[in-house]
C-alpha cells in the first residue's frame, strides 16, 4: 500500500494517478472484458439451460414409465374386477337359470291347472222360465170359453212357479257354491306364480344391476386401455389413497405384531436360554421375531394360494391340486405355530407369577404372593391373543400387495416432482447467471462513468459535424 | 458379487465372536462373631436384596467368617444362575431358605479371620471368573486371629470391587474413634494395594448402587 501511494511525493497525488491510470486500462479493456463477461454468463446459462432441459426429459421419460406402469396396473386390477363381476353373473346364471325348465314346467302347470279351474267355474246360465209358456196359454183362452177355471189353473201355475224357483235358486247357489270352491283353489296357484315371478324379476334386475356396473367397468377399462388422461388421474389418485390407507393398516399390523413379540419373547429365553447374545442381540428375541415373521410369511403363501393376493406369480400359475394342497399345508403350520404362540403365552404369564412370588418373597412380602381368584381371565386373554393374533397377521398380505404396488407409483410420483423442482431450479439458476452476466458489466462500466461520458460527448458531437458536413454538401 | 459376499460373511463371523462377559459374581463374608452375630438379620436383607439384583448367569455365593475362614466349609449357600428364569426364580427361592435357615440356627465364633475369608472368595470368583467380581463384607472389620493363623498375605483383587458393609462401631471405638477409622483405612489400603476397589456402606436403607 505505500509502495503505491509512494510513487509520488504525495499520497493524494499518487492515489489520483493510480486511479486514473485503473480506469483508463479499465476503460481500454473495456470490450474485451465485456465480451469475457457475456461469453461467461453465456456459458453458464447454456450449461444451466442444458442440464434443466436433460432433467426436464428424464421427469418426462420418467413420468411416461410411471404412466405405463400405473396403466398396466389399472388394467390388471380391472380386468381382476370384470372377472369377478363375470364370475358372479356365471354364478348367479347357473344357480337360477340352470333350473329354468323346472321353473317353466311349474308355470306351465300352474297355469293349466288355473286354465281347468277357470273353464269349470264358468257361470251356467238359468234355464228359462217354464211357466212364460203357461202364461201365454193362459192369455190365448177365450173369454166365451169360459175364464171360470182359470183361478184353479193360475194357482196350480203359481205353485209350480215358486216350486221351480226355489229348486233353481237351489240348484244355483249349489252351482255357484262349486265356482267359489273351484275360484278359491287357484288362489295358492295364482300366489305361486307371482312369487315364482317375483323371483325370476329379481334375478333378472340383479342381472341387470350386474350388467350395468359391467358396462361401467368396461368403459373405464376401455379409457385404461386407450390411456385417456381422465383414466390415469383416476388411477394416480386411487394409487395415492390406497397407499396411505395400506400405509396405515401396516402401521396397525406391526402394533399387533410388536404385541405378539412381547407375548412371546419372555416365554422363548426358556427354550434358547435368556442370556445368548447373537449379533449383540439376545438369541430368545431374534427366536421370538423369526416366528412372527415365519407366520406372517405362512400367511402371505396361504392368502397368494387362495388367490386373495398376487405377490408371488408362481404361486398363482400352480395347478388347483398342488395350490389347494399348499393352501392346507400353509394352514396347519400356521395352525400349529398359533398353538406354540398360545403355549408360550400360558407359559409367559407362569414365569411372571413365578417371578413375582420370588420377588414377594425377596422383599419378604407374603401378602403379594396371594392369587387372585381372577387371575385366568389375563391368562385366557394372553392365550387367546396369542393364539388369535398369528391369524390376524395372515391378512398382513392384503395391505402389503396394495402397498407394493402403489409404492411403485406414489415413489414414481416422488421422483418426478422432485425432477420437476430440480429442472424449474436449474432453469432458474441459468436465467439469474445470464441476468448477472448484464449486471456485472454495468458495475463494471460504474467506475468509468467519466470516460463514457467523454465518449459519449465525442460520439455525439462526431455525430453532429457529421450531419452539418452532410447537409453543405447537398 | 465377491463383494457383497464377503460383507455377508464378514458379519456372519462378528455375530459369532465371542461377547465380553457381562455377568456379575458376587461372594459374601457374614461376620458371625460375638455380639455382630445379632446383625446377621440385615445380612439376611441384604442377601435378598441382592438376589434381587441378580440375573441369569450370575454367581453369588455366601461364606461366614469365623475362626478359619480360608475353607470351601464356610459357604453358607452358593449357586451359579441358570439360564432359563423359571430356574433361576427357583435357586433363588432355594438360596434365600439356606440363608435364612442359616441365620436361625447360627452359633458365634469366638475368632474373626476377615483375611481367609477374602482369600477363599479370590479363590472362589477367580474359578467361576465372571465378568465383574464383587466382595461384599458384612462386619466390623475388627480381626481377631487364633493363635497360629497366619493372614499376613498380600492379596490379588485386580478387577474386584470390595464392598464393606454394615461397619459397626464397637465400644472401644466410641472411647478412641481413631480406632475404627483405623481399621477402614487399613482395609482400604490393603485392598488398593492388592489392585481392587474399595467401598463402605453403612446406611443399609440406601443399597441402591450396591451391584
């Protein structure tokens, strides 16, 4: 520092000359360095622009493999939907319309016995009057004939006349009686067919029903397949729902899993010995662990061989023997190992009373080794749990199928936003270094105000003499 | 792939490496002589308590000291503990009746040899060699040698703890305290020069840090 300002006998004068002489070799570097500048912040946002358009095409490629895969599973889960669906109408078919003959001969019985009945119950018209004939008999006689026996004979007509009413009133209600009887034996007929028919309309709105919800799965199928946009959001978001509802149904079964390892890893130090370490952890809890994964392995192998979950491809292709034969094999290990997990909950609370009366006993509390006459309502409760809880973890395989499977999509989703924010920032970063680029060389110009300014002055007043020269000329 | 197997074997072989040795050994001198023999009730406490503290794998084993303590006669009841807890619940049941029925039927000594006592525990802790060796004394530290026993034997308590409990002032301590101050500092220094730990605890309500 005094070297420079010693060039001169006075500081002042030589920091001035020092100045001066900065700028002006500022000044005559001055297009070079503004070209090294822009040449920079060109680089720097070439180099920025090209690495966002690089990540922006791997989120692309990205999320068109995330597209194809979320695709393909919404259309395997669909075609599983339509199956069942199909599987059920064949069901519904089979159990209703393979008895359909029985059904029509029913009817056609029915019906004919109704047919026979109704012929029968017609109403039989009343013979006509006899004694209309009698009357005009009676009318056609002669007044000089004489009309003197005629009182006896409208008498005995009257006679007759009410002795056949009353044998036609007889005779009708009779028949009438029988009609009625006829009528009430149809009525059991008549209810039989319109429950029969009551039955085949039910099964044919359930048919209907099916069909319907088969015509809107098949729409959604088709969408799936034609990978319309509106097929794979509904996909995304029914991928992301079904990750955190199996998300959480995990987190519950490992709760019942971490109660099952404390049912049995006490109970375990008496078969592997409570103090052998393995790998620095005690042997009786890796024993305890090792059969709860053993049984939540036997419960995956035994949901994939009834064909609930889809892990496990080779599982699924066996044939019906050898799968229905795994389906028992997997179900008496799991059966077996529930029984050890309810032995070794038995056993559990026995070493804790055992436990606890040798802990009375050291502290020389008699009172506190009393049983209680309770006490095997928690003993059958840890043996149920211990025996039911294995069970429970089989259906374990149900959420970790639908966990797997949207993982892949909810991680896909993950890794494009992530490439999305990385691409915006790189992006970002090559705009502010071309931005920085422009402001670096007006900061650099900052300090040569004044020669600018001088060159301005001389640009312009070139520029005038110029023009005048210009304008004597012509 | 080599790689990755080598890794796999590598931490298959640590798991299987032998763990340093974390049980406890725990050998208890019971003063029976003269008046002290009436302190033997806390001693009783104390082993329980001690039970109490102990776990699978541990030793523990209670000797008197009387005229000639330096002898495997002289352990009251000693066990190794089981692995399994049912049976170690039941040594333990098993260890607190000989004790108790020790302390009942106790008669005095009329010698003290505190020095064979620690001698046959070295001897005892060093055969069973556990992961931490504990002496815990129960007397007044006061030794009272029959004539031709000789205790002036430098003892080798590198990696023991002594603990010293229920130090009693006797009557002539209450005349000249320097006397009982005395007999701690001399134990203390025998033991530290021997390379153990030394400890006293008198206030029998507080066994807390005791194991």
């Amino acid at each position: 520092m005094n070297f420079m300002l010693g060039i001169t006998p006075w500081p002042v004068a030589s920091a001035l000359l020092w100045i001066i002489l900065v700028i002006s070799a500022l000044y005559l570097a001055r297009a070079t360095a503004h070209k090294a500048i822009r040449a920079m912040a060109a680089a720097l946002h070439q180099s920025f622009r090209s690495a966002s358009r690089a990540v922006a095409k791997s989120e692309r490629n990205l999320a068109a493999r995330n597209r194809d895969v979320l695709l393909a599973a919404g259309r395997e889960a669909k075609e599983r939907i339509i199956e069942r669906e199909f599987d059920r109408i064949n069901d519904t078919v089979r159990k209703d319309l393979s008895n359909y003959s029985a059904l029509h001969r029913a009817l056609s019985e029915s019906i004919d016995r109704i047919e026979k009945d109704h012929q029968q119950a017609v109403d039989v018209p009343p013979d006509p009057p006899g004694w209309v004939k009698a009357v005009e008999a009676v009318a056609k006689i002669e007044t000089r004939e004489g009309r003197g026996g005629i009182g006896s004979v409208l008498s005995d007509i009257h006679k007759s006349l009410v002795k056949a009413h009353k044998e036609a009133m007889q005779a009708y209600q009779v028949a009438s009686g029988e009609r009625h009887k006829l009528l009430r034996k149809m009525r059991p007929d008549w209810r039989k067919i319109q429950q029969t028919l009551t039955r085949v309309g039910k099964n044919v709105d359930s048919l209907l029903s099916r069909s319907v919800t088969i015509d809107r799965h098949m729409q959604e199928y088709e969408d799936i397949v034609r990978g319309h946009d509106r097929a794979v959001s509904a996909l995304s978001s029914s991928s992301l729902v079904n990750f955190f509802i199996s998300a959480f149904v995990l987190v519950v079964a490992i709760g019942g899993a971490t109660i099952n390892f404390s049912l049995i890893a006490r109970p375990m130090a008496e078969m592997v010995g409570g103090t052998s370490l393995l790998g620095g952890y005690r042997t009786a809890d890796i024993a305890a662990l090792v059969i709860i994964m053993v049984e939540i392995s036997m419960g995956l192998f035994l949901m994939e061989s009834l064909r609930i979950t889809r892990l496990f491809p080779v599982i699924g292709a066996l044939p019906d023997k050898t799968r229905v034969r795994m389906v028992w094999i997997t179900f008496t290990i799991l059966f077996l190992l529930a029984s050890v997990e309810a032995g070794l909950a038995y056993m559990r609370e026995v070493l804790l009373h055992d436990e606890l009366a040798t802990s009375a006993l050291l502290r020389g509390d008699d009172t506190a080794t009393a049983t209680t006459q309770y006490l095997w309502i928690t003993t059958a409760a840890q043996m149920g749990l211990g025996f039911i809880l294995p069970f429970a973890l089989t259906f374990v395989a149900i959420p970790l199928e639908t966990f797997v499977h949207s993982l892949r999509t909810v991680v896909g989703l993950i890794a494009i936003s992530f490439l999305r924010v990385v691409s915006l920032l790189l992006r970002l970063l090559g705009s502010a270094f071309r931005y920085l680029g422009a402001l670096v060389e007006q900061i650099y110009d900052l300090p040569l105000f004044v020669p600018l300014w001088l060159e301005e002055r001389m640009t312009r007043n070139a520029a005038a003499e110029s023009g005048l020269t210009k304008e004597a000329r012509s | 792939m080599r790689t990755i197997l080598s890794i796999v074997l590598l931490s298959l072989l640590a798991s299987c490496a032998p763990e340093a040795q974390r049980n406890t050994g725990v050998y208890m001198l019971l003063d029976t002589s003269g008046t002290y023999r009436e302190e033997l009730n806390k001693a009783e406490q104390i082993i329980r308590y001690t039970l109490s503290r102990l776990d699978a794998t541990d030793t523990f084993a209670v000797a008197r000291i009387d005229t000639g303590s330096f002898s495997e006669k002289d352990i009251i009841a000693k066990s190794s503990f089981d692995d399994r807890p049912s049976a170690i619940n039941r040594q333990k049941r098993l260890f607190a009746q000989q004790v108790s029925e020790f302390v009942g039927s106790v008669r005095s000594s009329p010698y003290t040899d505190i020095t064979g006592g620690v001698l046959q525990a070295i001897e005892y802790l060093n055969e069973k060699n556990p992961g931490n060796k504990t002496i815990l004394i129960f007397s007044d530290l006061k030794e009272d040698l029959d004539a031709g026993y000789v205790r002036d034997i430098d003892f080798e308590l590198d990696g023991f703890e002594v603990i010293a409990l229920n130090v009693t002032k006797l009557r002539t301590d209450n005349v000249d305290p320097r006397e009982y101050m005395g007999r701690l500092e001399t134990w203390q220094s025998r033991v530290e020069k021997a390379g153990g730990q030394w400890r006293v605890i008198n206030d029998l309500d507080g066994l807390d840090g005791l194991l």
